[in-house]
C-alpha cells in the first residue's frame, strides 16, 4: 500500500492523513514551508474537511505545524535543543551553526530590584549596570535578557560593545572568567513588551531562564532570559546512579 495513498480500514482516515502530515512536515518540508489548503488536501486525499481540521489540529497541538491568521498553515520551526552548561549565546549559537546577533535594547546604571543586589551581594541603593538585550538567531528573535552586573568588579560596563559575546568581553577586558552558575527554568506567557521584541503574540508560551554567575566565588551576573517556547527546549541528563545529575545540578546553559 502507498503509504501516501488514504484508504478504507481498521485506522481512521484523519490518523491517516496525520500520517501523511507529519512525514511532509518532519521530512520533506523545511521549516516555515506552507502546507497545501485544507481544500486542496480533502480533494487530494478525497476525504472532508472535517477530517483534514481534526489530521492538521492534532498536528498543530504536538508542534509539527502551525497557523497563521490569514496566511495560512506552516511546518513549525524546528526548537533549538539545550544542553544545561555555562555557556554564551554566542557561542552557543556558531556552535550549532547559526550567526547571532545582538541589540542592545538598554544599558543604564541603576538601582537593581532587591533580589538582584542580594543576588550580587550589593547594600541597598548601590547601582548597578542593568542591561537588556534582544538575541537573535539567524535573524530570527529568539531571547530576551535582563541582567545586572557587579558594578565593583565591572566598572564601566556599559562603555563597551554589548552587541557580541558578553563572556569574551568580561575575559578579555576584565580578567573575569566566569566558572560557576546557579540556574532555576520555568516557563510563563509572554508579557506585551516581551512579546513584541520576539515577535509572538502577548501570552505566548516562553523559557524562562535566571542565571546569578560568577567567577572565583564572586557573584558577577544576575540575569533572567526569556526563550520563545516554540523554538526552544531543554534537555537534561538524568541519572539515579548520579546524584550530581538532573536538574537541581545544572550549571547554566
């Protein structure tokens, strides 16, 4: 039997035609690819429309594809997977070859939330260098930060380039290597500013990553980055033999 071909049997049509479905999204189609109308596939497979909604709606619940008002429907792209180490979006993106980029979005000293100065070990109303940057991936918007930075071990921060890999800034310009991470993920729906420096709608699903970094026992970064849910994803190694692994043990990403 072609395995594109619909046919009658024990397994219902739209399971078929997800099948169908999900080979041309995961195989054939690059990411962001149209799909034929939901029209042109009822007459190519000679199936209803109801049957093509419930093939297409399941595949849109598991990720494989997704619509866009007045467009259309599309093969999703695919999520970036994240392996939890301490490592720099720029490095991390070249690594999976992609080219990142960086706007600085705001770079300013200012007096940090609480949590933040306790985080870096501030006093009260010590500023600090609060900045926010919008990471790229490809040219597609994939993570907002927010961080702050020791102002004591940092000074004048905000007087560099922030546009390229921030560890290889703090390395070469200070003498700072970072080697240490305490690291909490969760996921939340994306607020009106941060929905629309990525792109999504307000409400989108995010990871959400904050990270306090820091180097020889001393706490140099407090920074909080929201990923789009639907390009990003974590992957952790999990071990009962390995107490040191899993998630309470990462390190940073």
């Amino acid at each position: 039997m072609n395995r594109n071909e619909i046919v009658d049997g024990p397994k219902p049509k739209h399971a078929q035609l997800r099948d169908i479905l999900r080979r041309m999204a995961e195989q054939e189609l690059p990411p962001g690819s149209p799909i034929p109308s939901e029209r042109d596939l009822a007459q190519q497979y000679r199936v209803s429309r109801i049957t093509v909604r419930a093939a297409v709606g399941q595949l849109v619940a598991e990720g494989l594809l997704t619509r866009a008002k007045g467009r259309g429907t599309f093969t999703a792209r695919r999520r970036m997977d994240a392996q939890l180490y301490l490592e720099s979006f720029t490095d991390d993106m070249r690594r999976r070859g992609l080219v990142p980029t960086t706007e600085v979005q705001r770079c300013a000293e200012e007096v940090p939330p609480p949590a933040a100065a306790s985080a870096l070990g501030l006093p009260p109303h010590e500023p600090a260098c609060h900045l926010v940057r919008l990471r790229r991936a490809d040219g597609v918007p994939l993570a907002v930060e927010r961080g702050w930075y020791h102002p004591r071990i940092l000074p004048g921060l905000h007087r560099h380039d922030l546009t390229a890999s921030l560890y290889t800034l703090l390395a070469d310009s200070y003498g700072v290597q970072l080697d240490y991470a305490q690291q909490t993920v969760w996921a939340e729906g994306a607020d009106p500013e941060t929905a629309k420096l990525l792109g999504v709608k307000t409400g989108s699903a995010l990871l959400v990553f904050r990270r306090v970094t820091s180097s020889s026992g001393r706490p140099v970064e407090d920074m909080t980055s929201w990923y789009r849910g639907d390009l990003y994803q974590v992957t952790m190694q999990l071990d009962r033999t390995d107490p040191e692994s899993g998630p309470l043990s990462a390190k940073g990403r």
